[in-house]
C-alpha cells in the first residue's frame, strides 16, 4: 500500500521480533515444557492449559519471559494435581533463566537500517515486556547508541502510544511505528492518526494475532531493510 511519510521526523520500533528474535525462543521452550510434563497430558493439552494460564496471568505478571516462567509452573500444579515433582519445578525454572541467558540474535539488515535511518530521524525504541530483561537485551544488541528514547510499555493499546507520545513532544503525524505485531504495533498506532510499517515475524504468538483485512492504512514489507527504499532518500 501507498503511504506518505514525508511528515515523518520520529520512528519507533519494536524490540522482540522486529529488531532481534524472540519467539522462536518462547516456542522451543514450550516444546520442552510440554516433554517436561508429557506423563499428565498431552502435548497440545499442555500447550493448550499453558496459554489460557498466560491469558489469566497477564493481568497480574505483565509480558515477558518471568509472566511465562511462573504460568509454566501454574500450569505444571494444575496438570499434575498438584503431584509434580519438585525436580521438575526446577527444571521449569531452569527453562526460563536459559531464555532471560540466550544470546542476542539480531534480525537481518537492522542496524544497517539504524545506522542510515540515524542520520535523518529521531529513534526511539517502544516495546513491551519486562523492564529489566529488555533494558539486559538492548545493552546485549549493540543497538543503544541508534536511539534517544527507550520505553518498556506495560501494554500497547491506544493510550499507551499516545500518553507516550504527548509526554515526549511527539506529533502524531510526524511519528512512525515498525513492528512485526498487527495487534500491538500496528493497529493501534494507525486508530490514533500515526503512520505504521508492518514487517512480519515468522513465528507470531496466538496473543498477538489479528486478521489482516481488519488492518489498512499501512506498508506491509518483507524484510526490514526494505524500508531503506521509502525513508532512505
């Protein structure tokens, strides 16, 4: 789709997905939990509890690889009736501090794009999560010295951008969001009269799943640095 960014003179990006990987990690470490409790039930049981226990549990924990750890041992209590060894707690907690541990991988072209876009535009980081893994993650990255903002949202809904946006001076016509989540970068961003670049993950969490002919109004790109040909000039 056409979209006019001759306005634009802030871009924010998300972190987990759209600048380095993130849920390939989520869903490995699910893979192992549900082998962790495959005497109680099955695979697609397990995943099936695990996710609606997030869902309950989001409210309370927030996003982020803690929110998971805890729902896993949740999920665990409630599956075994209880019964589940406290070995496999452990090993539970060892799953998520293994993840918090992972090396940072960045995705393909991003601080190519940074370094380019740096020069032209002011950049800001927008993500959700928890605070201090994701401050652990960008320090690991490399990538600080591209942005002059950093925010860790407790959620991305409308008002979240825009209490954000007014608070940091930001016009909203002059603003641009780059996110691989429909739901979470996208369609709020354009509901408060923002621009939006979608760049698709190819793993993409239930939570975060919208159709995409609810969405228009926005570029949709195959890889990141493809916006080097719309911005870069």
């Amino acid at each position: 789709m056409e979209v006019n960014f001759k306005e634009i003179k802030v871009i924010g990006f998300d972190a987990d997905d759209t600048l380095w990987v993130n849920e390939t990690y989520f869903r490995e470490t699910e893979e192992r939990f549900a082998d962790l409790l495959g005497e109680y039930e099955t695979k697609n049981k397990v995943d099936q509890e695990l996710f609606k226990m997030e869902m309950a549990n989001l409210e309370i924990y927030g996003y982020g690889i803690k929110g998971f750890m805890l729902s896993m041992i949740e999920s665990a209590l409630d599956l075994s009736n209880n019964k589940v060894p406290q070995e496999t707690i452990s090993k539970i907690l060892e799953l998520g501090k293994e993840m918090i541990a992972h090396p940072v991988e960045l995705l393909d072209g991003v601080e190519e794009v940074l370094s380019k876009l740096g020069d032209k535009y002011r950049l800001i980081v927008l993500t959700k999560g928890d605070l201090l893994d994701q401050e652990r993650k960008l320090e690991r990255s490399g990538l600080s010295k591209y942005f002059h903002h950093v925010e860790v949202l407790s959620d991305k809904k409308e008002n979240n951008y825009s209490n954000l946006l007014e608070h940091l001076n930001i016009d909203v016509k002059e603003f641009l969001m780059v996110g691989n989540s429909l739901k979470s970068d996208i369609l709020p961003i354009l509901n408060i009269g923002a621009k939006a670049v979608h760049v698709p993950f190819h793993t993409t969490w239930v939570h975060e799943m919208v159709p995409e002919e609810q969405v228009n109004g926005h570029l949709k790109l195959n890889s990141l640095r493809d916006i080097l040909k719309y911005l870069d000039n």
